[in-house]
C-alpha cells in the first residue's frame, strides 16, 4: 500500500490521544511544496489525519544560529531562502500568526541552554513548503527554533527533551530536514540509483529507531565514519532529529513514510511519533 492511501484508510483515527504527536519531515525539494506529486500528497493527507493543533513549532534546518534562538513575532514573514526556482515559487506566501506566548512557554521550559527571543527571522522553506500543503489555510499559529550547528548532537537531544509539556499544550512539533542529505552528489540523471552509502546510513537510523537505540544515534558520527560524513557533508539537515527523537517517550511508537530516495543522495522518510 503506498504512504498515500495507508494514510487516507487511518483517516481521523489516527491519532485519538489528546497529546500531539511528534514528526520529522525530509522536506527535499523546496518544489514539493507546490508540485502536486507523492510527497506534498503526503503532507495534506497528514494535515487532514491529525488532530488539529493549537500552534506549530518548527525545527527547520535552514535556521542556522549562534545560540538557539526562538521567533517570537506575531506575524512571521515568509521567507524564500532559495536560488534558481521558478517565479511560481518564490510568490508563495503563507501568512501564519506567530504566538509569542508559545515562544515565551518555550523558553521558560528549556533550561538546558538559555533560549534567546528573536524577531527578525520568520517561516523559512523548510518550515512553510511543508506547512502550505498540511494546512492551507495558514490559520494556525506557527514560530520556529533554531540550531546552533556548533553544539553536539547532545545538545540538540537534551533540548528536544525539554520542549515535551508544548505536546500536552496542543503544540504539532516538527523536525524538518532529510535523514539523508547530501547536495553535492545528486543524480540529476532522472534515474532511481541510490548511493550504498546512502542506503546504509538510511537502514542504520532506521534500525536505532526501532529498537530506540539513541545512544548509537547520538554517536552516529563516530560509530558511522565515512558513511555519516558522506549522508551529512554538514549535518544541518539531520539535525531537527535530535529534537524529536530527544521527545519520544518510552512508550512511544514510531512508524514511517515517504520511505525513498530523491536523486540519489536525498532520504525523504519521515517519521511520526505518538
Ligand atoms: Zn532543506
């Protein structure tokens, strides 16, 4: 059965708990938010299967920051943090409110690290190409959490562990990156090679999940090598991971989709968590 329609036969019973569950999303080509193929399918069927949430907060890679930051405006700007797309994409807008009282919650919750307020950000495309198929209508309020790429995977897990009372507050908390992500060794041969080293660090994660090994997450560079340095030349895309898999609770299942690869180098499976 594809992603697709075991998502449409779950429907609204998919989650029935009050609790939101927790996603990492592979967001891949910025194009998939407007190009009506598998992937943005997926990403409306998801919006219409879970229970609707009070606000969403998104770990996306593509906010890199010196110390980890938290949009706290009211109303976020779209931002088209990309190169060479089609005009198309570029006058997508998506007009969410912020919530500055979520963004203040956050901050009290996590004493792991000093959270600053920021308000210059906005939604960038790894949050909105996401969000514009999940929830068109751009009705519920959305702020953002940034990475600071220079802490450890640690760093990142133990904040995701702290974020958890935002589920019971009705908050949808995504991870948006890829599992795998390498830019420079796409195929653009249209093609359906995958890279061994791909393959491999897509199964390894894949296994630790399962068996909610994060300890041999956590240590994936060393326990990887090559592999994980080939799957991450920078690891900015793996890294809204941490924060999820640090909010899993141990009685928590996880299950996947989107399981394929994009041009060779890109791991598109996504992982919901409740
Ligand atoms: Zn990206």
């Amino acid at each position: 059965m594809s992603t697709l329609s075991a998502l449409s036969a779950l429907g609204n019973h998919l989650f029935p708990s009050e609790r939101m569950p927790i996603m990492f999303i592979g967001h891949g080509n910025p194009m998939n938010a407007i190009e009506d193929n598998n992937y943005h399918k997926s990403w409306q069927a998801m919006g219409k299967a879970l229970p609707r949430p009070q606000a969403i907060l998104s770990v996306s890679a593509h906010w890199i920051t010196s110390g980890t930051k938290v949009t706290g405006m009211s109303q976020p700007k779209t931002i088209h943090d990309f190169g060479g797309f089609p005009k198309k994409l570029f006058e997508q807008e998506y007009p969410a409110p912020g919530s500055p009282e979520m963004a203040a919650l956050t901050k009290q919750l996590v004493i792991y690290s000093h959270i600053q307020t920021d308000d210059s950000w906005g939604l960038d495309h790894g949050t909105w190409s996401v969000l514009l198929p999940m929830y068109p209508a751009a009705d519920i309020p959305v702020f953002q959490l940034s990475l600071d790429y220079d802490q450890p995977p640690t760093y990142h897990y133990e904040i995701g562990k702290q974020l958890s009372k935002l589920r019971d507050k009705g908050v949808l908390i995504i991870g948006s990156g890829n599992l795998v992500h390498n830019l420079g060794k796409v195929d653009w041969s249209g093609g359906n090679k995958v890279y061994d080293w791909a393959l491999e660090f897509d199964k390894k994660f894949t296994e630790w999940m399962d068996k909610g090994d994060h300890k041999s997450i956590l240590d994936y560079q060393k326990i990887l090598g090559t592999t994980a340095t080939m799957a991450h030349p920078s690891y900015d895309h793996l890294l809204p991971l941490f924060y999820i898999l640090g909010l899993q609770q141990k009685n928590e299942k996880i299950t996947y989709f989107n399981e394929q690869f994009d041009m060779a180098s890109i791991s598109m499976r996504s992982v919901v968590i409740k």
